[in-house]
C-alpha cells in the first residue's frame, strides 16, 4: 500500500460516523432523566382510580411510559445530529481545522458519535461534502424507527383487543365487571396513538436530516 493510500484510508476512518451509538446515547440519556424525574412527575399525576386521562395513564403504566419515552429518543437524536452538522458547517467554511473546541464541544461529539476530522484548510470543501453526505448514515436509526414505532403499536393493540375479548364475558350482564374490558381497551388505543406519533416523530426527524443535509451539499457545491 502506498502512502497515498494509507493516507487515504487514515482519512477515511476519521469520517466514519456511528448514528447507532448516538440513538442508544440519547436513549439512555431519555430514560436516565426519565428514572431520576419519575417520581417528582407522578405527584401531579391522578390516581390510579381516576385516572381518565391518556397522560395520567402513561405515567402510571410502566409499559406506555416507556413506550412514550422511546418518542422522545428521535427528537433528542434529530436535534442533536442537526445540531453538529450545522456546527460542523459552519466550521468548515471558517476554515477551523479541529471543528468545534472545548468541553461542550467534545460532550457535543461523544453524545453525537461524530469523530473529530483533522482537516486541512485546502481540504475545506471537500470537507463540507463529506459533514453533507453523513445525513445519509444518521437517518438510519429514523428510518428503522419508522418501521418499528407502528409495529410496536400495532402489537400493542392486538394484546389489548385481546384482554378486552377475554374479560367481555364476565363483564356480559354485569357492569360492575366492565372496568377490566375498559382497561384492556385503553391499552389498544394508547399503544397505537403512541406508536403513531413515534413514527411521526421518526418520520419528521428523517426529513430534518434529509433537508439539512441537501441544504449543505448545495452550499458546498457554488
């Protein structure tokens, strides 16, 4: 191998960039603060018998809190990726060959799993193409989420159908015994409003990237 060549792929390795590990750190980081502020929400929260409310049933319900913070994951993920990519940008067409410095720089870098490029100034527009084509790799886990919110949901929905099918018998007659066949009603349209929004919210996140990302390939074009 020639110098050009490992020079080459020394450089390629530096752009490599891994949306995976930043979903699974923006997801711990959701459910981490979801832990830690858990408690301090359910004070305001109904109980559990009069708990009418769709927002007072996810925080009672482990099950659809959890669901619902997994909705929370692609929009910390698509702030924080446009974010760097913008920043990144911006850098770029300063002629920084470190990009962005600091502490809450590098922080910006572990929670986004974006390397550090050693540019060179003559490499600048190169440079903005490569932070433009990296939209392409961190819509990934977006489009995953896309497929996997509505079949989440949709699971959730059979099993609550299914609970309310079970208990209607009992509850035939006696209406007394109806709160079990409510309460299985409840699980299937929460769980399928909550797997439609976190489709939509992967569904707008993709998008954000996708235009943020054409946005920077045609201004690293001119």
């Amino acid at each position: 191998m020639t110098a050009s060549e490992t020079s080459e792929t020394q450089h390629q390795k530096l752009r490599v960039v891994r949306p995976w590990r930043s979903f699974i750190v923006c997801a711990a980081l959701i459910f981490l603060l979801l832990m830690i502020r858990r408690d301090l929400f359910l004070q305001d929260v109904p109980g559990e018998e009069t708990a009418d409310s769709l927002l007072a049933r996810i925080a009672l319900d482990p099950v659809r809190l959890a669901f619902a913070a997994a909705c929370l994951v692609p929009v910390l993920y698509t702030i924080l990726q446009v974010s760097m990519m913008l920043i990144e940008a911006v850098e770029v067409n300063k002629g920084s060959v470190d990009g962005p410095a600091g502490g809450l720089g590098l922080l910006l870098r572990l929670v986004t799993a974006r390397p550090l490029r050693l540019r060179q100034k003559q490499d600048l527009t190169e440079d903005a193409l490569i932070v433009s084509q990296d939209g392409e790799e961190l819509a990934v886990p977006l489009s995953f989420g896309l497929s996997a919110f509505p079949m989440l949901g949709f699971l959730g929905t059979v099993v609550g159908l299914s609970g309310a099918i079970e208990a209607l018998p009992g509850a035939i007659g006696n209406p007394d015994a109806l709160q079990p066949v409510l309460s299985n009603l409840h699980v299937a349209f929460d769980t399928t409003l909550i797997g439609l929004a976190g489709a939509l919210v992967c569904l707008v996140g993709s998008k954000v990237i996708e235009a943020t990302f054409d946005h920077l390939a045609h201004s690293a074009e001119r």
